[in-house]
C-alpha cells in the first residue's frame, strides 16, 4: 500500500488489536507511530518494552476528536483551542494539564498531558475504530531515526512487531511541533520544532522560544542525541572535507555546488524546498546509514519555517558524547 490509504479490513483488524492491549504500528502525516491503548498502562508498558528506552519517557496521546481530547486534559485555555482550531487535525501536539483518566504511564508521572489529533487518513480511522486514544511514540527504537515508511519500522523491530498497518511513506517527514501551554496564563512555549512551522502558530497566538535548558527537563523526551544514525554525521562547516582514504556521505537539502569527493550523496530538495526536504530527511538519514560509510556530512539549512525542524533534527543527529 502507497497511496496513504488502507482496506477497512486492515484498520479493523489494527483497532480490535489496540483494544486487546496489543501494540500496532501505524502511520501518520509526521512518522510512524508505536502505538497502544492510553488508557491501558500494560498495554502502553509493552511500547517501552519494545523501544528499549532506559526510562520511561511522556508519550503523545492521539485522538480523532476534540471531545476525545476534552477527556484527557483537566483544562483547555483559550490560547490552546485557538491552537487545536487553526491547526488540528494536523502536526501540532499540545501539552496541558491532564485529567484522572490518563494513566500516569502515559505522561512518566508528569501533571501535563501531550495531545495531538493527526490528520492521517489511517492514524484517524484507527482511533475513532479503536474507541479509545493511542499513546505513541515514533515507531524506531531508542535514539534511531525516526520511522517514515513501514519498511523503517520493519527493520528496527522484525518479528517482536506482529502489527504494523502500512499506508506508503508519511507526507510531512519531521514529528509534530510540540507546544506547552500554561494551564493558568495561557503561556504558549515551544517544546520541540516539528511539522507546523513557527511562524504559522505565531500567526494565531504568540509562541515563546525557551531561552533556559530548564524546558529540557519540561520535555524530557529532548535528549541532546537523538534521531541519530549508527553512521558518525557532523554537520558542514564542523567537519573537514572527505580524505582520500575514507567514504564520506553527502546530505544535502538542495543540490550542492560541488559534491566531488564524497562516497554518496543524498539530495533532499532538488529546488531547495524546505517542506520536500522535511519530508525525506529521515529516509535520506536511513538510506546513507546503510551503506557503511565511513561518516556522513549534512549541510545546514536555513533556520525558516520547516529548517528549524531539520536543523534541530540535524544537530541532535550530530550530537556525541
Ligand atoms: O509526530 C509525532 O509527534 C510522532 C507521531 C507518531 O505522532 N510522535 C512522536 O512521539 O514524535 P515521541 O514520543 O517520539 O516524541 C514526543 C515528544 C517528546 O519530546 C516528549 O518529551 C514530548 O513529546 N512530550 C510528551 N509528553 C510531554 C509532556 N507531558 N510534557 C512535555 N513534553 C512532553
Ligand atoms: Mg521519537
């Protein structure tokens, strides 16, 4: 299946898993999900079980529904619905405060709820079949790339993923932008760049940018390594030329001036396309990781709009120690 789209056969089968407290993999607009039953906590044990996180991180809850968000949060500001009815359904995940219902599994023992409603033909049937939200995180194991094909989810978890519901590639490429909102203020502080530019939420609400490393402990899913290759990647300008000796891969956001020396080149854009470059960042990342090389170079992209999502996703890719 390519073309985003499943059998309702298919849908059926994953939704009446999720409510056996079974883990189905399932695409959305950003990337696969790993997903299970919120409102299960040994159902939502078994995503840590398979992700091999060395701790419990807060996992996004996805829903089909306003009302079915209104379930999981205490409280909505007005600041957020602004938010949820400019860009849901869509790649926009908001924390709030959450109610009684949400297992504390779920949120790793935090007073804040992730929310998100996908606008994925699939990811919604799914849902909405299954009568209950499904707590996701990105379907790759702990600090790899993240997922954009069903083939990427197959090639992390093998036989230990019976369900994994295969609709094509994910059109946007990059995971949701993450945004907190202040439960008492309405203060809206960006947590992670992601699928929803920056300058279009602020287009509907003011969005503050963290200026103290405290907010990495606000998102604790924000380890400085992450989204990484096996493959060592610096990002140009941080790392010398390829030597004569080595193979080196190119990861280019639009076609370089010069791409002599290196071993493989990957070209996100052809025409510079920030959103065609979001969309094949993690393929590309998956691709050169393959080859064996000896490392891989990416060239910054400018920091508008989707750029600040890959060059987060980048630095974070570049990351050692
Ligand atoms: O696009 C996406 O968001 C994808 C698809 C599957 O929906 N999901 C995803 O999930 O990227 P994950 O688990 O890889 O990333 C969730 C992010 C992490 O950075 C986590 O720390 C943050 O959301 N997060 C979740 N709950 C939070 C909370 N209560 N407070 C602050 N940050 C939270
Ligand atoms: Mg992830």
């Amino acid at each position: 299946m390519t073309d985003g789209m499943l059998p309702d056969s298919a849908i059926n089968a994953g939704a009446a898993a999720i409510r056996e407290g079974a883990v189905v993999a399932f695409p959305t607009e950003t990337v696969y999900g790993l997903g299970a039953n919120a409102y299960d906590p040994i159902a939502v044990a078994r995503v840590f079980e398979l992700k091999g996180r060395p701790r419990f991180d807060p996992l996004i809850a996805h829903v089909a529904s306003e009302t079915q968000a209104a379930e999981l949060v205490a409280r909505i500001p007005d600041s957020a619905l602004a938010l949820m009815r400019a860009f849901w359904p869509g790649p926009l995940t908001l924390v709030l405060p959450k109610s009684d219902r949400v297992p504390d599994l779920v949120t790793a023992g935090l007073a804040t709820v992730a929310v998100r409603l996908p606008a994925h033909p699939v990811a919604h049937a799914l849902i909405e079949r299954a009568g209950v939200p499904i707590a996701a995180p990105s379907a790759n194991r702990f600090g790899g790339i993240s997922p954009t094909t069903a083939a990427h989810v197959r090639a992390a978890f093998g036989a230990s993923l019976r369900w994994v519901l295969d609709a094509g590639p994910c059109p946007v490429g990059v995971e949701s932008t993450v945004v907190a909102v202040d439960a008492e203020t309405g203060r809206c502080v960006l947590l992670r760049a992601g699928g929803i530019a920056l300058e279009s939420l602020r287009a509907v609400r003011d969005v503050d940018i963290p200026s103290s490393p405290l907010h990495r402990i606000a998102s604790p899913g924000q380890l400085d390594r992450h989204y990484a290759p096996s493959t060592p990647l610096d990002l140009l300008g941080a790392a010398p030329e390829p030597g004569s000796n080595e193979r080196v891969g190119l990861l280019a956001w639009r076609r370089p001036d010069s791409n002599e020396g290196y071993a493989a080149v990957e070209i996100l854009s052809e025409t510079g396309d920030l959103r065609e470059a979001a969309a094949a960042l993690f393929a590309a990342m998956h691709r050169l990781d393959a080859l064996g090389l000896d490392r891989i170079v990416a060239i910054p992209v400018p920091e508008t709009g989707l750029g600040l999502a890959i060059m987060d996703r980048l630095r974070r890719a570049s990351h050692r120690g």
